[in-house]
C-alpha cells in the first residue's frame, strides 16, 4: 500500500514525522537508490526500500509508548555530536527503536516521553505548545510574594512554594517551588527568574501532560501500557483541539506527591 515518506519513516521510528519531513527536504531519503525530495512522494514499505539519514526503515506494527525519569546532565537526543550521555544510554532492554519527543533541558531532570508511535509523535508535538507541565524549581534565594503574583501573572502560570520535608528550617534560604505552565512558556521559565535576581539551581519535569515522574525512580524507565496511552493521546488531542490545555480535576488539584529534597 502506498503511503506518504514521512509516515513510513515515523512509523519506522527513525524520526518523527515533522523530522522525516526536514530529511526529505534536505535530500537526505532515498526510494530504491533514488534521492526524492518531495514531500507528497509516496512509497510501499512492502515493496520498496526505503532509506532515511543513512538507516533503513522497517516497518514495525509493534508501538512501544516508553515513560524514562532522565536524570539531570543526560541530553533527551539519541545521540550528541559533543559525545555527552544520551537517553539512549539509559533504555537498555529495549530493541526497538524509539524516539523522545520533544525535549527536555540537559541540566534538567524528569518525565521525558518515548516511543515508535509515529502518528501519536506527530500529534505530540502539535499539541506541545498547549500541553500542561509541572515543574519543581529549586531558585537562589526567596522569591516574595509580589514577585511570585507577577512571574504568574506574565507567565500565565501558577507558581507556589514548595516545603521540602528535609529541609534546614521551615524557610530555607533557597527554596523549592512548583511551576505549572504550559509547553510554550517552558524555556521562559528560567529566563524570567533570572532576570528578577533569582538563578535557577536545579529544575524537575514532574509531570507531561498525564506523565508523571514520580512513577518511575530517576535513571530508569517504564512502559506504558495501553488504559495510560489512551489518556495521553486524548489529553493530546483536546490540547490541538481547543488549543488549551486539559482541564484538571478538583482531585488532582489537591493531589500532593511528595516534596523534593
């Protein structure tokens, strides 16, 4: 059966399918020995052999959804050119080929997501924009209240202090605090401490969208299984929908997980 290039190299896990598109543009898929370079060209993965940045694709009808807890100084890419660790380095057990989507910061830790699924990759990374994120950020030095009202306020957030249980006293000096954002006011995160004298000391993704990270211990992963890629794909699909991100529950709200340390 005839399908478009990119989605054969989604489904094929090599990249995603916004990134099969960059390949073929930059003549970098061949059909049969042949460089193609247009984005309605279409090929049978039965019949023909298709290649994509130097790897052939084969087509699995297995999809593997994978949740990995990345530790802090591990780059969320299959592979770096400056030879940094990688979350590949950390999904031994796995042989099929998955991809993260998206990215998370290399001095960052927490939910990073995984998988072959093409189609869901692609999705994912529409909606990325408007999904929700939590995040724990540990700052130098107290952040005040009126400068917490007006980091939530420009960043359309809500940013609450955290207790840590070990921590020295009840007000430490450079506390931990709970950002939930959306996908594209995350990299404002850190730049808007700053500027308001507060550096950034260590960052945790707590939770992506229905992931959390506190279902897996930090260097390891787990897959999901098939009742939690059913609530992803449908917090994804109302994020492109409504272009906002899933309401949260009165339960989940009050929902406290532990606190960092």
């Amino acid at each position: 059966m005839l399908e478009r290039l990119q989605k054969i190299i989604a489904r094929a896990g090599i990249s995603s399918r916004r990134h099969a598109e960059e390949l073929i543009r930059s003549g970098q898929v061949r059909v049969n020995g042949v460089i193609v370079t247009e984005l309605g060209a279409k090929a049978d993965v039965e019949t023909d052999r298709i290649e994509a940045a130097g790897k052939v694709a084969h087509v699995s009808e297995e999809h593997v959804y994978v949740l990995l807890n990345k530790p802090p100084e591990i780059v969320s890419t299959l592979a770096d050119p400056e030879g940094r660790r990688t979350v590949r380095n950390l999904l031994v057990g796995i042989s099929q080929r998955v991809f993260p989507v998206g990215r998370l910061d290399y001095a960052a830790s927490g939910v990073v997501f995984l998988t072959n699924d093409g189609d869901l990759a692609s999705r994912m990374l529409k909606a990325a924009p408007f999904l929700p994120q939590t995040y724990w950020v540990k700052v130098k030095g107290r952040l005040s209240e009126e400068q917490l009202k007006s980091l939530s306020t420009s960043m359309k957030a809500q940013i609450l202090p955290l207790r840590a249980p070990h921590a020295a006293g009840k007000n430490p000096p450079n506390p931990w605090y709970e950002a939930q954002i959306s996908g594209a006011r995350r990299d404002l995160l850190r730049k808007n401490l700053l500027a308001i004298g507060h550096r950034v000391e260590k960052m945790r993704r707590v939770k992506l969208a229905s992931l959390e990270a506190a279902t897996v211990p930090e260097g390891h992963y787990r897959r999901l299984d098939a009742v939690e890629v059913a609530k992803l794909a449908r917090a994804v699909d109302y994020a492109i929908k409504n272009k906002k991100p899933t309401p949260i529950s009165t339960n989940e709200k009050r929902a406290r997980r532990g606190r960092p340390r």
